[in-house]
C-alpha cells in the first residue's frame, strides 16, 4: 500500500505541475482510471481466494466430522423385543 501512496504522490507531483486548469477533468479520469487498475484486481483475487479457502476448509471440516461419528449405543431389551413380535404375530392371527 505504501508504494501506490508513493507512486500517486509521484505522479501528484510530476504529472499535476504539467497540467493546468483546463484538463483538471481529465487529471481526474486518469487517478480514478489509475486507482481502479491498482486496487480492483487484488481485491477480486484476494475475495475469490478467501472463497476458495472457505470452501476448502468446510469440506474438511464436514469430512472430518463423519469420519469422527460415533453412533449412539443403545440398550436394547431383547426379551421385550421378542414379547412384541410375539403380540404382533397374536393380533394377525
């Protein structure tokens, strides 16, 4: 950040002395022109990056938790299981 301060201060000092009142639209165009170039393409590539790794790490972070699941252990009564297929098989009949 520090070079395009400097840079601009630069171009400040070089470039707005040559130019007069006439072209102080145009002087505007070309900071605004320069500020886009500088600044708009890191900032897409730094947003697009943190995207990226956002998504990256959501993956691994989901991966790892089913690799990480443990099913619940129950107890099961398995003498009420039997007495209940039992009743079931009474009710059909």
């Amino acid at each position: 950040m520090r070079s395009f301060v400097s840079s601009l201060r630069a171009l400040r000092n070089g470039f707005y002395k040559k130019v007069d009142q006439h072209f102080a639209i145009q002087k505007n165009a070309v900071i605004f022109a320069l500020l886009l170039k500088k600044s708009a393409m890191a900032v897409t590539r730094l947003k697009r990056k943190n995207r990226k790794d956002k998504a990256k790490s959501a993956v691994r972070r989901q991966s790892l938790k089913i690799q990480n699941a443990k099913p619940v252990i129950k107890n099961v009564d398995i003498e009420q299981v039997k007495e209940e297929f039992k009743a079931k098989a009474a009710k059909k009949a």
